[in-house]
C-alpha cells in the first residue's frame, strides 16, 4: 500500500486561524448564510484546512465566515474552538494548493442529480446549494413527467367515448343503453394511447438533442460572451447566433 502524507485532525482556537489574504474564491453573503444554515441543520462536516506553518487557511473560508456568524464572533464571541484539518506547508506549496483548492473542484453531473433529485423531498430544495437557474437545469433534465406507462391522460378521451350519455328526451332521465366495447376495442385505445406516448417521448428527445448547455466560471465571463454577441446576457440564445460569430 503506498505511503503519503495525511493531514491531522486537530480543534484550534478561531484567533490561531488567518483568512487567507488571498483566498481567490468569491463568497457572496447569500452562500455564507446558506452554509451556516447548513451547520445549523448537519452539523460541521469537516473540511477546513488550516496551514500550521503561516497560520493561514488553505480551504473552508466559507465555512469559517458561517462560523464566525454563528458564534457571533469576534464582536460577541472573543474565541471559539474548532475542528480543522491541520496541514504543514512551505508558502509557495500553499499558494498551489490555495489555487488548486478554488480551481480544481470537480464539476457535478447534472444528469445523475436529475437521476436521484426526485428521491429527495422539495422542502429540502433550498439547501442543496443550487442557485434557481441551476435546479430549474436540473429539474429540467429529468423525465418524471412524462413516463411510458403513464397514459391516463390520453385514456381520458376514450373512457368518455364509451359513458353512455342521458336521454334529454326521456321525461324519466333514464339512460339509453349502448353496446360496451369489446377487449379489442379497450385494448386498441390502450395500443394507440401507448403509440401516441412514443410519439411525444420521441419529439421531446429530438427537441433536448438540439440543446446544448454552455457555462461560465463567472457572471463577468458571462457578460463578456455576449457583448461578443452583441446581446444582452439572457438564459436561453440560438445556436445559430453563436455560429455567426465564425462566418
């Protein structure tokens, strides 16, 4: 089994703890309270890196600034103790590292959270860490509505066909009796509910293959793409528009 450094496991006072200086990573105050929601509710889950050597962090700035939210420091609180992940680094392996930490984090896979997502209850929706245009994407990728064996809807119409319908005529109100359809006439209307399914789920796949979902790492980059376009930044722009730029 190879051999490696690991990091030690070890609960510091907050004063012992330097926000790097320069952390590259950009918290907005909405995902400060977002993750101190989240500690409020699991718990700190580990994941602050602190660089015995300078004092500095090297990861889990977010977490700290919920932290310090929560414990009211330093004005209400002078110190509190906390758990981090105590590495010992020279100062240019901790600026890689630094680097690395904001840069490298690993891109999620929309198409495996829309897999799971609908296991998980709405009310929770708003701790997941997604922004309103990111689960709408997700949301939007998964085929919850629209299933093969679902076809209530199109029966709808077929059922109606068959009620017998009241004699207006008939001072009584009594029903006119009508012959009930066979089992390959109900077995038909399920057959041609079933074609029409295909058919929709075939449009729709047809219609997501024409899509292509293109990101920023920033709203700045964001903005800079389409002033190349000459447009205002939207959600949603045609290909075609993008494939004038190469004419």
């Amino acid at each position: 089994m190879a051999k490696f450094k690991t990091s030690d496991t070890i609960t510091i006072k907050r004063s012992q703890i330097n926000l790097n200086p320069i952390n590259p990573k950009r918290h907005s105050e909405a995902s400060i309270k977002l993750q101190a929601k989240n500690i409020r509710k699991v718990g700190l889950l580990g994941g602050i890196v602190w660089n015995r050597t300078t004092g500095n962090l090297v990861d889990g700035h977010r977490r700290v600034y919920a932290l310090d939210a929560i414990n009211g420091y330093p004005d209400k609180c002078e110190d509190y103790d906390l758990k981090v992940e105590a590495v010992e680094l020279d100062a240019d392996t901790e600026k890689v590292q630094l680097t690395y930490m904001a840069t490298g984090n690993t891109k999620y896979d929309i198409d495996l959270i829309a897999d799971y997502i609908k296991d998980i209850d709405e009310a929770n929706f708003a701790d997941l860490g997604l922004s309103d245009a990111e689960l709408n994407d997700i949301l939007s990728a998964t085929d919850t509505d629209t299933k093969i064996d679902d076809y209530s809807d199109f029966l709808a119409p077929f059922a109606q066909m068959d009620e017998p319908e009241p004699d207006t005529d008939n001072s009584t109100n009594s029903t006119i009796p009508i012959e009930q359809p066979t089992k390959g006439a109900a077995d038909g209307h399920i057959y041609e509910a079933k074609r029409q399914i295909q058919e929709r789920l075939e449009e729709k796949d047809d219609f997501c293959n024409a899509f292509v979902m293109l990101s920023f790492d920033n709203r700045e980059n964001k903005i800079a793409f389409f002033e190349l376009l000459g447009q205002k930044p939207q959600r949603i722009i045609k290909g075609e528009e993008v494939l004038r730029l190469f004419d």
